[in-house]
C-alpha cells in the first residue's frame, strides 16, 4: 500500500513539474517577464525551467526507487535524499509563494511523500 501510494504522490510530483515547465511560456509568466531586461528574463527562465526539473527528475527518481528500496538497502539514503530535497522545494515554493496555488499542490505532494516514506518499515 506504502508503495502504491509513494508512486502516486511521485507522478503527482512529475505532473507538477511538467505543468511548471510548460507554464513558463504561458502569457501569464512570459507576460511579466517583459519589464526585465535581456539578461533577468533569461535567468528567470533559467531559473523556472530548473526548478520544473527538479520536481520531474525527482519525482521519477522517487517513482523508480520506491518499489527497490526494500530490495536493495543501499538505495536507501539517496532514496531519502531525494525525498527529503522534494520536501524542502515543496515547503519553500509555499513560504516564498503563498498566493500560488501550484506550490501548495507541490507542498502537498511532497511532505507526504517523505513522511510515509521515513520510516524503515
């Protein structure tokens, strides 16, 4: 059932940073982004793009060690670590973006996914 669960919450986790990607480009985003110069609307996308990266590469990271952990011990920690990083992306994008909806899905996906996933049974 840990399992089922955990890959749920990690294909969450991947959707959401698809969705974060994607919406880089929108109007919404690309839109703002017209006030800075050259150089900050590039970093900014940088910056966007990376952080929708993380939350795709760590969640098929989580997705794919989740049913090997048990098998293979030494797949704990990085297991963890990827969990634990997930957790901390998840509780800073809800404290520096209270207003955006989209980080409190990526809280809610990502402190449950290392909560069930911390102990060792």
């Amino acid at each position: 059932m840990k399992n089922k669960i955990t890959k749920g919450l990690s294909i969450g986790v991947i959707a959401m940073g698809i969705v974060h990607c994607a919406a880089t480009f929108t109007p919404v985003i690309a839109g703002k982004l017209a006030s800075l110069d050259g150089g900050a609307q590039t970093a900014f996308l940088y910056m966007s793009l990376m952080c929708g990266a993380l939350l795709i590469l760590g969640g098929f990271l989580a997705f794919s060690l989740a049913s090997k952990v048990r098998e293979y011990s030494f797949l704990r920690k990085p297991f963890l670590f990827t969990l634990i990083l997930l957790a901390v992306d998840g509780i800073l994008a809800a404290c520096c973006m209270p207003h955006n909806p989209c980080a409190w899905a990526v809280l809610v996906l990502t402190v449950p996914l290392l909560a069930i996933n911390i102990r060792n049974k």
